[in-house]
C-alpha cells in the first residue's frame, strides 16, 4: 500500500486524529465517565471498608486466643495444683 502513488503517511496528521477522536468521544459520553468513576469510587470505599472490618475482627479473634492461652497457663487452671470438676 506504501508504494501505491499518492500515498503519503502523515504520523502526525494521524496522531491528531486520534487525540481529537478520543476528545470527541470523551465530550459526547462525559457523563458516563462521571457516573462510571463515581460508582467505582464507592465500590473501592466498600471494598476497603469490608476488608478493614474483616482484618478487625482476626486481630480481636487472635487476642482473645493470646488471652484464653495466657490465662490458661496461671496456676490456678492447673488441674495438678487444683482440684478440678470433671
């Protein structure tokens, strides 16, 4: 196709082209891009705010297993020591 007679390729000419497309393109769907970005905002808050709360509520569960073993190990637990209840 290059060397067919008339053909001139004009980067540049395309390269603008392209960007003036694309601005067209952004222009008429502007508010798609808006309500697109917006919604995806709110989807990452929630994401982050569930992923928070769930890493809360490991930390808490793995503490309250530190306490119970910590607790566990006084000397008064010990069914040697004390007399247990079967």
């Amino acid at each position: 196709m290059q060397n067919q007679p008339g053909y001139i390729l004009d980067v540049e000419q395309l390269i603008k082209d392209a960007r003036y497309a694309r601005m067209k393109f952004v222009r008429e769907n502007f508010r798609f891009f808006v309500c697109g970005s917006g919604l995806l905002g709110v989807i990452c808050a929630f994401a982050i705010t569930v992923l928070s709360v769930g890493s809360v509520n490991r930390y808490q569960e793995t503490n309250r297993q530190l306490v119970s073993a910590k607790l566990m190990r006084q000397p008064q637990y010990d069914c040697d020591r004390v007399a247990c209840a079967p």
